[in-house]
C-alpha cells in the first residue's frame, strides 16, 4: 500500500494509493422526473425521494453491506436529486463486486439513474482525520462530487490516473478549501467495469468524492456553491454539491434473510405495547391508574377545600353563616 506524506502549511497530508483494499463502494445516482410539474402549482410528491428511500431498504438488506448514506443535491434544479454512497466489506473482491453489480441492476430500472460498483483508487486524507473512518452523519457535512466519462477508445488508463490530481481539480479543490468546511477526505474512485453491466445507461468510470464535515454550515453554504460554480467553468466532468440526507449502518446480525428495517420496527412496537397497561377511558397508556377510586362525596370535599384555599380566607369563614352580634360599647 504505497503511501507519502506532505508538509504543507502546518498540515501533514496523506496521500494514500489502494488504502480501502476490502471496501468496494456501490455510488447511484438517482435521476428525477423529466415530465413538468404541475400546472395549477399544487405540491406533489417526489418521485426520486420516493424511488432513493426505498433502495435504501434494498442496500440494507445486502450481505456485504457496512454503511451508507444517501446524499440530497442542493443545486438548482440538479440532473439527479439524490445519490446513493454505500460501502461493501469483504476479503474476496470479485463476489464483492458481483454482489454490487446484481444490487445495481436491481435499483436503476429506469432512464435516466446511474448507478455503479466503485473502488479506492487513490485518497487524500489530513492525518488528524485519519481515524474518522466512519462516514459523516451531521446535516452540516456534505460532499463536492464530479463524475467523468471516456470516450469509447479511450486507452492507457494508468497514465491518465498517475496525473488524477491535475486532471480531477483534486488540487485546486484541497488549495481553495477553508479550513472552516473541515475538509476530511478526497478520493478518487474507478469503475472497475466498463460495460453497462445491464443498466440502463453507463456510469461514470471515475469519481471524485471530497467529504467535509461542515460545508453546509449556513456560514458557509453561499461560498460551497461559488467555488461549484467556478470548477463547473474549469471543469469537464458533472460537478454537484450534496447533503447528508440521512446515514445508514448494517442492522446487525440476521436472523432469517428476510429480517427487514421495518419488520424490525413492527417487532418492536409490538413488544413495547404488549408492556403498557390497557388505557382507561380518560388517561393515557403511559399514566397509571388510581389504586383507589374516591367517592363523590370526598371528591366534592377536596374540590371545596382547594376552592376555599385559591382566595387565601381561613376556613372558618366558609363552614357556617355567623351574624353580627351588637356591642353596645362599640362606637360608630
């Protein structure tokens, strides 16, 4: 695993080639609706939210699977809404990526998605984040991703990478980056297939991933868009900015292969309510009912008593009428 390290501007940066050897990354990009929207400005549902939540599920649901998040395009009106980022760990890298593949057929039916098995060709990484291996998971981080495709006889693929940090605007992203959006991590990933691998159209054969922890911060939104802008005049390649929409881990040990999220769920809430008391007319579930009812006779005392007690006037005033007796000796 070669690795080389860089002294630049009091920061020691690695740049790491190969360094996720048992990691293969299933990146989809989900296209939204070509059709209008609606003339008479009523809301609608979005069909690509709907489409990318339940892939979710599907990813989830894979053997392999380690992680992922699904990230929210916040350009206007982008190419593709949202985009799938989830990592797959296993020794043996072909059933690795045949597992990817088969998941890639299966989410990207439609015109218009690109999905794809992608791996770590080379990273650049601060090492005070070396240890920050997990994917982010806060509404501030997001990722600045461009795609590339080659042409059909575009040939020795070895030379184009060893020069990925001119060609990529790796460099120019990692120089103009401020401190302030905390860069984490750049990496550029291959496609390792160049066929379309039976979807239905080819995806991009490199990516370049740079995650940060708080470019979404809203002091620093307006400025994440700018710098967009400008490598989008620079750039050839599909450049977009996206938010953490939501983060996605393995569930854990399977008891059956159909042990789904939301089963999981509906267990829950079954075992939770079989736990609570049955509801009395009048009180929640979560309240317990009075051990003893009181009377309607002691409830009217105790209501009197209070009343009695809310104008501060001791009790002998309310027991009984008392007249006023005449003094003789009082004077007016």
């Amino acid at each position: 695993m070669p690795r080389r390290q860089f002294q630049k501007s009091e920061e020691v940066i690695d740049v790491s080639e190969g360094e996720m050897s048992e990691f293969s990354s299933l990146i989809g990009f989900v296209g939204g609706p070509r059709e209008p929207g609606c003339s008479y400005g009523f809301a609608q549902e979005d069909p690509a939210y709907e489409k990318a939540v339940s892939e979710c599920h599907v990813i989830q649901e894979k053997k392999d699977f380690a992680e992922a998040v699904l990230l929210k395009c916040i350009d206007n009106k982008p190419l593709f809404p949202y985009m799938h980022f989830a990592q797959f760990r296993n020794v043996d890298y072909t059933h690795r990526v045949k597992q990817i593949s088969d998941l890639a057929r299966e989410c990207s039916p439609t015109h218009g998605s690109l999905y794809g098995c992608y791996d770590e060709v080379y990273s650049i990484q601060k090492t005070a984040s070396v240890g920050e291996n997990r994917l982010p998971a806060h509404r501030h981080s997001g990722y600045i991703v461009i795609g590339f495709k080659l042409l059909e006889d575009a040939g020795k693929q070895g030379t184009l990478e060893k020069t990925w940090l001119q060609w990529s605007g790796a460099r120019e992203i990692y120089k103009h980056s401020p401190r302030s959006w905390n860069l984490r991590r750049i990496s550029l990933m291959r496609c390792p297939t160049h066929h379309k691998n039976g979807v239905a159209q080819r995806p991009f054969a490199y990516i370049l991933m740079c995650e940060y922890g708080s470019i979404l911060h809203p002091s620093n939104t307006i400025q994440a868009l700018d710098i967009c802008e400008r490598l989008r005049v620079r750039n050839c390649g599909h450049i977009a900015l996206y938010q953490v929409h939501s983060a996605y881990t393995s569930p854990g040990p399977r008891s059956s292969a159909h042990n789904s999220p939301s089963r999981q769920s509906s267990a829950f809430a079954q075992s939770a309510a079989a736990k609570r008391s049955q509801m009395l007319r009048g009180f929640s579930q979560d309240v317990e009912p009075q051990p003893v009812p009181e009377s309607s006779t002691m409830r009217r005392n105790r209501m009197l008593r209070t009343r009695e007690r809310s104008f501060q006037y001791p009790d002998e005033y309310y027991h009984a009428y008392q007249p006023h007796q005449f003094d003789p000796q009082e004077q007016y």
